[in-house]
C-alpha cells in the first residue's frame, strides 16, 4: 500500500505516519527528516538546506524530489510507503504523478490556531534532537533532555513568526493537491485535534 499524509506542521503527521508504518509493515519516508539527517550529519546537502529550513521556507522542488526519488529507490520502499512532507504544491503533485501511484491519501485537519499553540511549545535536545513539549510531553526536568542531559532549545522553526509563515505557505500550496486528491476519490479527512489513539483508530476506520 502506498500512502501519503498531509496536515499542516504540528498535526501530528509523523506520529500517526510512524504508526500506520508498524500497523501495515510499511516504510515511513518524511523529507522534512531527510533533509534534517542531511543537516545533522553536515553532508553537502545539509548544508544547502540548512538556511532555507531556518527561515521556514520551502527547499526547491527539484532538489526536494530528487532526494525523493532517490529514497524511494531503495529496497525498503518497495513494500509500499507512508509518505509524509510531500508533495507540498502543484509543481511537486506533478513530479509526483509521474514517480508513482498512491492508493489513498491521509488530510489531517487542525486549526491553525492550535497549530501555533502547538509548535511553539516544542522544544528540542541541542545535542541528541529529541523532542519535547512544554504543554504534552513534557521533560522531567524542564530545559534539560530526558535522554541525554543535555540542553533543551526552541528551535528557530518553531518560533511564532517562523510557525505563521510556514502556515501561509502550507495554505497557499497545499490546498490545491488536497483539492485534486479529493477530485480523485482517494482523499480520507481526518479530525486531527483529538488524542493520538482516536486519530489513528478514525484512520483505519476510513482504510476499510
Ligand atoms: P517538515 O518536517 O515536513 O515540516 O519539513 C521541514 C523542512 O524541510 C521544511 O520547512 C522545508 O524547508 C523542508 N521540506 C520538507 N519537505 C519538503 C518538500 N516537500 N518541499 C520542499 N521543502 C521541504
């Protein structure tokens, strides 16, 4: 089965993504985390990408789809995907079509209002990237890292002006590929403002 999730940033996309991962044995592909391992691990691509991410903006889309491309090459992804990050707007929905086919696509619905709330509460381990929250997951000491002692940080993607910029984008580009999913018949809205559980369990309701 080929998936793909949307949402905005902050709904819960890589969750539930990891989840529908284990439950149908499938590999779970987020570009947003390729390019984060490129930057952690300062590869010539990190470093390409590495002031684009901090400003909240989108990565060219044909670079985005040729470490796309290239990560679904491999082995792995040809027992199926959940793909979660992409495409993002018209011209990647176009690569994409062209790629592969998808079976059904995943819209998780949130506010954006709660989506602010929910992002600038991040905060994240300097050292090992872990991720907490002040409001959900909250550290057992806060500022200090449960895994590694180390520093607790907001990262400049979850400041609130970073947060309504990559929301005015999300809007502006990914409004249209929900629309054309829709036209499809393979798009599966999904109330994302409830507990993890619940979101996951109206999602495999919507896959039967
Ligand atoms: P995410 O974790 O999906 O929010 O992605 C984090 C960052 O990676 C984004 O703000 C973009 O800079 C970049 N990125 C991830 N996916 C894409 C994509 N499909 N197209 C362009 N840039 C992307």
């Amino acid at each position: 089965m080929k998936l793909v999730i949307m949402g905005p940033p902050g709904s819960g996309k890589g969750t539930q993504a990891v989840k529908l991962a284990q439950q149908f044995n499938l590999c779970h592909i987020s570009t947003g985390d390729l390019f984060r391992e490129a930057r952690r691990q300062e590869t010539p691509l990190g470093k390409l990408v590495k002031e684009i991410m901090d400003k909240g903006e989108l990565v060219s889309d044909e670079l985005t789809t040729q470490v796309l491309e290239n990560r679904l090459s491999k082995e792995d992804a040809k027992k199926g995907f959940v793909l979660d990050g992409y495409p993002r707007n018209l011209s990647q929905l176009n690569s994409f079509n062209e790629i592969t086919n998808i079976d059904f696509v995943i819209e998780l619905i949130v506010r954006d209002e709660e989506v602010v709330r929910r992002i600038t509460s991040r905060r994240t381990c300097e050292a090992c990237g872990a991720i907490f929250n002040t409001i959900f997951i909250k550290p057992m000491k806060p500022g200090i890292c449960d895994k590694c002692q180390r520093k607790l940080v907001q990262r400049e993607d979850a400041k609130p002006e970073v947060v309504k910029e990559r929301l005015r984008i999300y809007h502006d580009q990914t409004d249209p590929i929900t629309k054309s999913y829709m036209e499809k018949g393979i798009l599966l809205r999904i109330n994302g403002e409830q507990p993890i559980q619940k979101v996951f369990e109206d999602i495999l309701k919507k896959l039967n």
